[in-house]
C-alpha cells in the first residue's frame, strides 16, 4: 500500500470530473463481507457530479436556468452511462498509476 503522500500525488494525476476530492488506504468503518486483512488492501477514490455547470436534479428550473443565462452553456445532465464510463476510465488509470509508483 502506498503512502498518503504518494496518493496525493496520484490523486493529483488522475482525470476525472471536478478532480479527486478524496484518496485514502483506509475508509472509516468495517464492512464485515470482509476480513480487516482484505478490507485494509483496498483504495478508496470519491470525486462527485454536481459542480458549476453540473444540472443538479434537486434545483428548481429557475436556478438551473439561472446558470445557462450566466454562463450561456446549458448544465451538462450526467447519465448513469456517463458516470459509469468515467469510474472505469478513472480505475484503469489509477491502476497505470499505481504500476508507475
């Protein structure tokens, strides 16, 4: 496993929208499907989908309109394809990455 410091410099390197905003060895709690042994081999990657030009469901129209008369761009409506072509985007270069360290 590798240091918090290296995966910050990972975290810095990957590609994903809005950028990693967070990158650990260990996440807080216990799933217990797996031993601490298996559950301490694992990354843990979190980026999200609602940024300055993100529509956002829970927006009313007006605010969502709001943006499109701001920035004359209409809010990108991420697909559930959309999300799950990135995170596969998104793990096969933090493996790359790894590779590299």
């Amino acid at each position: 496993m590798l240091e918090e410091k290296a995966l910050g410099k990972i975290a810095e390197d990957l590609e994903c929208h809005g950028g990693v905003s967070y990158i650990s060895t260990q996440e807080r709690g216990h799933d217990d499907r797996f031993s601490k042994e298996e559950w301490d081999n694992y990354y843990w990657l979190g980026w999200d989908y609602m940024h300055s030009g993100d529509f956002v469901p829970s927006h009313s129209k007006e605010m969502n309109d709001a943006f499109f008369k701001i920035k004359r761009i209409l809010p990108k409506k991420w697909t559930l394809e959309d999300v799950e072509k990135e995170v596969h985007e998104v793990i096969s270069s933090f493996k790359t990455l790894l590779k590299e360290q």
